[in-house]
C-alpha cells in the first residue's frame, strides 16, 4: 500500500462557492490543508494542498455543514513515495476530475492509485 505524502487539489467552482475552506479525511480522520491559495467564491479557482503521510484506505473531500457547493472540475496530483510507486522516478501522477455537487451529506472520493506501470516487452 503507497503513503501519501502529498496531495494537491485546484478546484475551479461553479455557481455557489465554496464559502469557506474545504476540508478532507483520510480513513475516517478529518484533516485541514497544510496550504491555501486562491478563492472559494463562485467562478473562483481554489489550489490545496496537503502533506499527510499516511497510507489511504479511503480519502474523501467532505462537504458544506450546510446549503451546497458547485464545482465544476478539480485536479488532483498526488505525491506517493514508498513501495513500487517510487520506482523508477515515477513521480507524482495527476487525475482530472469532472463537475460534481456537494451537501452536508455527500463526500467526494479522492483516492485513486496509480495504475500499474506497463511495460512494453
């Protein structure tokens, strides 16, 4: 299983922002972002970012406590630094992920594992 050392979030919003900053959770544990740049507000583009150091079963963004929040698209590049993920120099690796609508009840999954390296033989 990979440890996550770093995870970056750029979210471009839709028509209701964010309103405040958004916050994830890694198996279960609720974590702020390390860093902040950009605006939440509606048609903003918000950048997070991450420094967990865990190994992931499950990672998830977490919703408003309240109302929804529109996003249009967020890019996820995740940094995994342990086990055949960091063979190689693979580096980091990078998911787009398309529009979605949060509420207090709704969390977006946010882990997904690099694909397996192929190798053409």
């Amino acid at each position: 299983m990979p440890r996550l050392d770093m995870l970056q979030l750029k979210i471009k919003m839709g028509e209701r922002g964010l309103g405040r900053n958004p916050r994830y959770a890694i198996n279960g544990l609720e974590l702020d972002f390390d860093e902040i740049k950009g605006g939440s507000g509606p048609h903003e583009t918000l950048e997070l970012t991450g420094r967990p150091k865990k190994f992931p079963r499950s990672m998830t963004l977490i919703g408003p406590d309240e109302g929804c929040w529109d996003i249009e698209e967020i890019v996820a590049t995740y940094q995994v630094t342990t086990g055949v993920y960091n063979e190689g120099g693979a580096g980091p690796y990078t998911l787009r992920l398309g529009a979605v609508t949060l509420d207090a009840e709704t969390k977006l999954n946010l882990w997904y594992e690099r694909p397996p390296q192929l190798l053409e033989v």
